[in-house]
C-alpha cells in the first residue's frame, strides 16, 4: 500500500519543488464515445502516491453550444483579470472605465499572490490550485512572476478567485476550436466551470450570478455577455 502523506507534507513538497510526478494515461468509454482519459499522479519525495488530478470527461452538457455577444478585453497580460472584473461589474449594472478596470484587474491578480505566496494557512485551502501551479513550475518561481503586471492568469488564477470571491465561473471556446465548422460561427462551448457552488449562494453571501469567460487559442480572454 502506498504510504500515506500529510497534507502538511504534500504543500511543503509542491512548495519547494521536491515532489515528484507521474503522467498516467487511459481510454475509456463513456455511453458511445471513446474518451481519452489522462491522469497526473503526484508522488512524494518517498515515493509514495498522495494525489491525483481527475480526468476531464467530456459529457453531453460540456459539449451544448451557447450563443452570446464577445465583449473585447485589452490583451496586455493582464486579459483573464481583465475580463473576470468587467464580468463582475456588468452583473452588477456597472461599467468601469479603462482605468479603474486595469486596476480591479491588478487588485485581482495581488489578492491570488497574497492567498498562494504569502500565506501559508490561507494557502492550504487552494490545495488544487496549488497542484496546478507547481506542475509546471516552483512556488517560489511563480511567486516571482505574479509581482509582474503583464503576467498571465489562467487555471490556478481561476480556482483561487472563483473560491475567494465566491464568484461562478465558467470558461467557453469558440466552436470553431473545437470542431470543424468555419469561423463565421458565432456558438460557443463550455470548457471549465468553476465556483459552482456560490450559484446558489452561501454562509458568505446571496447567489451569485455566473461570469462567462472566452478563451481563444492564442492565450486570450474576452468577457461573454
């Protein structure tokens, strides 16, 4: 049996960069589709497996197409903040300047550094966005990065904030992305979903309503309407 880790351990792990990770990969059927099932094992500095990444399966729900109007978000790095801010405000009925959108965006983006770099109790409640982070790269490493203001948000952003702000998020394609229809199509497909939970409100506050983001294959963001 593998041996077991505290979560204590596994933070400090990811946090230094001494776990150890294992790409699993499978394929399985799902109703009359073939899905193609990849896994990411994470193994402790012992060598015993502590966590696991799920599989992304593709159900019926995920693959319905959606039509919204894009609302462009400034593509200066800062485009994932940018997008998730002007979402917010227009659920509320307000419209940011230019200012004051680049600066909601950096607040954003300084509030997922101080939960993921410079807290350690707070940082233990975003374990998933903390495996996401280190995957690719050292805490401290990206700890340096986020200081910057071009930097790009994405996944693990997207936990910390959906979590924090008890906000629903959910990320769509372009249809083109994902099948073969022409780029006059104007439909777009859920991807990712995030903060599922805050829909209907909690201890924290009052339902809340979703922010649809798009994100396009040349790493951008615009906000859905």
């Amino acid at each position: 049996m593998a041996k077991s880790h505290s979560n204590v351990t596994i933070l400090e792990q990811l946090k230094h960069g001494s776990a150890r990770f294992e790409i699993v990969s499978d394929t399985f059927s799902f109703g009359d589709v073939d899905v193609s099932q990849a896994t990411t094992s994470f193994m402790g500095k012992g060598g015993g497996f502590f966590a696991r990444i799920g599989a992304f399966v593709e159900s019926s729900a995920m693959r319905k197409l959606e039509h919204f109007t894009v609302q462009k978000v400034t593509g200066d790095g800062r485009c994932m903040f940018r997008a998730l801010v002007k979402g917010m405000a227009a659920n509320r009925g307000v419209v940011l300047s230019p200012r004051e959108e680049r600066e909601d965006a950096d607040e954003l983006r300084m509030a997922v550094k101080e939960v993921i770099c410079d807290n350690d109790k707070e940082r233990s409640q975003y374990e998933e966005a903390l495996i996401a982070i280190t995957v690719d790269e050292s805490l401290n490493r990206y700890c340096q990065r986020i200081k910057r203001p071009d930097f790009w948000g994405g996944e693990s952003e997207l936990l910390v904030l959906s979590k924090l702000l008890c906000q629903p998020i959910i990320v769509y394609i372009p249809e083109h992305e994902h099948s073969k229809v022409g780029w006059g199509s104007s439909g777009y497909i859920p991807i990712a979903e995030y903060g599922t939970e805050f829909k209907k409100g909690s201890k924290r506050g009052k339902p809340k309503k979703v922010v649809r983001l798009l994100y396009s294959g040349r790493n951008h963001y615009d906000l859905l309407v």
